[in-house]
C-alpha cells in the first residue's frame, strides 16, 4: 500500500512530530517500547495523536466511516433500545467516544419524538478535537435537546443510572501485540529501524532489543485459558489489558441500567484460531485497510478486533450480568430498522435508506462482524435488541 506517497506536506510534517515523541519514549526506554505503548501514543498522544489532533478520520473526506456516520437508521435503532430501559431506570445516557457527534445526534432527536428524553446525555469523549467537534455539532440542535447535552472530563462520581453507549470504542483501546515461539506467547513491541530512520517490530526480551525484557516476561492481558499450543508457530495476535480496568471502571459507576457496546470481534473461541496467523489488527487510512501500524504514525486508525469473552468475563468480575449477546444485524433487524426503511415516503430517500439497512445488516459488510453486547445491573427492563438472538452460549 503506498498511501503515504499521497501525504501532503502538513501530513508529512505532522506525521514527523508523531514519529519524534514516539522515537523518545523508545530511546527513554531503553531502545524499545511494548506496542500498547506505541498505539497509545500514536492514536492518543496530547495534541499529537490520530484522535488527539486534527485529521479528519470520519466520512467520505476522511479515513472510515462508523455506523452512526453512515446511517441515522443505526442510532434510531440504538435510541429505541436505550427507550426501553430509561422507562424503567430514568437517569441518563452517557456516551464514551462519541465521534463527530451523530449518534448523540440521532439518538436524541428519536427520543424527543418517542417524547421519552432522559434529563441529560453526557460524553466522555478523550479527544480534544472530537469533543469540540461534537460541541458545534450539538450546539446547533433545538435549545430542548442541546441543553442536555454535558461534557465529562471523567466518570461521574456519584452512581449512575440509565444506560452508557460506546460504539467502536473497544477497538480503539490500546492492545498487545504477541507472537507464538515454541508455543509460549512473545510480546511484541516496536523500536527504531536504524536503516531506514523509521520504526520496526521486536520481540521484546530477544536479542534485537539489547537484552532481558525491561517490559516484564508475559503479556498483559493475554487470555490466561489461551490454548498457545494450538497455534502454530509464528502466529500473531491482539490482546487488550485495557479491557478489563475499562469495564471495571463503569461497573464500579453504574448503579441502575446497562452498558450498550458495539464493535467488530468474535468471542475468544473464534477469533484466536490458527488459520488467522496474522492477528486481527488493521490500520484505516483513506478508506484503505493495511495491517501495517507502523507506516503513516499519527496519520491512521489502529484497531483490532475486541475479544467479547474478554469483555464478558471483564464485566462479570465487575459485578453486571451479560444481559445479551447478538450480532449487529439481529440487534438493528430486533429494533425495527427495516420498519424505518418501509416508512420512508419519498422513493428515493427509501431507496437510499434501503442501501444503508443492506450495509448495516448484510453479513459480509457490518451485519455478522459487529456485534452488540448489553452488561447489566439491576435492570428488569425489556432487551428487544437481543430477542432476536441470542449468541452467549459462544462467549
Ligand atoms: C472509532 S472512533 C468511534 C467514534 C463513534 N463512537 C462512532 O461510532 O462514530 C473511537 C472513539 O473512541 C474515543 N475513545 C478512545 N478511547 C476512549 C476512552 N478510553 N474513553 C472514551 N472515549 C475513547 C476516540 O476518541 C473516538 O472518539
């Protein structure tokens, strides 16, 4: 993929300063950095990171684009399922990693025609640049909805109730990298590439980083019942110490309600398996998906697939009932979206929802890889997006 051969100058020079706080916490590491490390740096660095600084990442203009960008048929689906359980829990809506704001967006404006509004809807949102995106966008809602709307620079500290949405964030988090030597699992890291002035993978701890592993021998968050042997030789895969912590976080928060997540993965069982050899992690970069993380620094997405059992075992031991578990499609087909597409009048725009609904839904767009999971506290409340299907006997 030769995509940098497109950067522009602003990129070429943006790009460098990534590269250059990356090269110093390598040199301050000793000559290498474990790759959570690096991905936490080139996708969150304070001012210089792909989310922390400008690029425009969203939409045709820019590098991917989310459900809630492609379609409000996503959020309006998302919105009936957060309906049911404020009917029950009230409170509010907390959203982690709200993008450009649009599922905020749909999602409030479906509420206010359902007349079931919660008294407010927060984001917490990392990204400096995304959140006063959201801001502008927001803003210029009706005075009834945006006066909702309330920025957090951090989990609430009183106990929350109603429901906490968080689309393609778990993707987003930091992940190890590993490699399997003589069926025992290798941290991957990243370190200087004295040829070409650029970056490298290594395996800590091996010859190539100078000597024994500074980072520690094991790997965070590698999946302790992970069958190593089974896996072939070489095999590369992604695992997320960030979960866990992640998932604690906000069941220590929420009293009353759920946690609605929705991304790209498979449960434990299916997503290491030996014919993926090279992992699942994947770089966007102008609607061009590489595995090469270490090309176009700053520049590009980073994500890897989320492992779901991890997710669910993360929120058992924080204490919340894994309430469903469903592929994207069955979760939006459970909430009516083809009912949203039927309603449309006009011939056109029916044509044009009807195309968004076959991306959402069919299995070999974002139907059968995304999938929605709904974690539990003290909720009664009807899950008619997982009554359609019912996928945690995988997990
Ligand atoms: C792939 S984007 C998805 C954006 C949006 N949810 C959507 O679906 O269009 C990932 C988002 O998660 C945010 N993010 C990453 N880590 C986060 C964290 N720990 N807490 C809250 N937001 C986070 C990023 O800044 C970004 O807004």
């Amino acid at each position: 993929m030769h995509a940098e051969l497109t950067l522009s100058p602003d990129e070429r020079a943006h790009g460098e300063r990534v590269l250059a706080e990356v090269r110093a916490a390598i040199t301050a590491a000793g000559g290498a950095i474990p790759f959570a490390q690096f991905m936490a740096l080139a996708l969150y660095a304070p001012g210089l990171g792909y989310y922390s600084a400008g690029a425009r990442k969203f939409g045709p203009d820019g590098d991917f684009t989310t459900a809630p960008e492609m379609s409000a048929l996503f959020g309006r689906c998302v919105a009936r399922q957060c309906c049911e359980v404020l009917a029950t829990t009230g409170g509010a809506i907390l959203e982690f990693g709200a993008g450009t704001g649009a599922l905020a967006q749909t999602v409030l404006e479906t509420l206010a025609a359902l007349d079931a509004l919660p008294a407010r809807y927060l984001i917490l949102e990392v990204s400096a640049e995304l959140r006063a995106r959201q801001q502008q966008r927001l803003a210029a809602l009706a005075p009834a909805l945006a006066g909702r709307v309330a920025w957090l620079d951090r989990l609430p500290e009183a106990p929350f109730s109603g429901v906490m949405l968080a689309n393609e964030v778990l993707d987003a988090l930091p992940c190890e990298r590993f490699v399997v030597r003589a069926g025992r699992a290798r941290r991957l890291g990243v370190a200087l590439d004295g040829h070409s002035g650029g970056l490298r993978e290594v395996e800590l701890g091996g010859p190539a980083t100078g000597g024994p592993d500074a980072t520690g021998a094991g790997v965070p968050g590698l999946p302790a019942d992970l069958d190593l042997a089974a896996l072939p030789e070489g095999y590369r895969g992604e695992c997320c110490p960030a979960l866990a912590p992640w998932i604690a976080t906000l069941g220590a928060t929420l009293e009353r309600g759920l946690v609605l997540a929705i991304d790209y993965g498979l449960p434990r069982s299916a997503l290491y398996l030996p014919d993926r050899r090279d992992g699942t992690l994947l770089c966007h970069f102008r609607h061009r998906a590489h595995d090469d993380a270490l090309r176009n620094v700053g520049l590009q997405d980073i994500t890897a697939w989320v492992d779901f059992t991890a997710v669910a075992e993360a929120a058992v031991d924080a204490g919340l009932d894994v309430a469903g578990f469903s592929t994207q499609a069955a979760f939006l087909l459970a909430l009516g979206i083809e009912t949203d597409v039927a309603r449309e009048s006009d011939t056109a725009l029916r044509a044009a929802r009807a195309g968004e609904a076959r991306r959402l839904l069919m299995p070999n767009e974002m139907g059968e890889i995304f999938k929605a999971i709904a974690l539990a506290r003290d909720l009664d409340a009807p899950l008619s997006g997982f009554a359609l299907q019912d996928l945690r006997r995988q997990l």
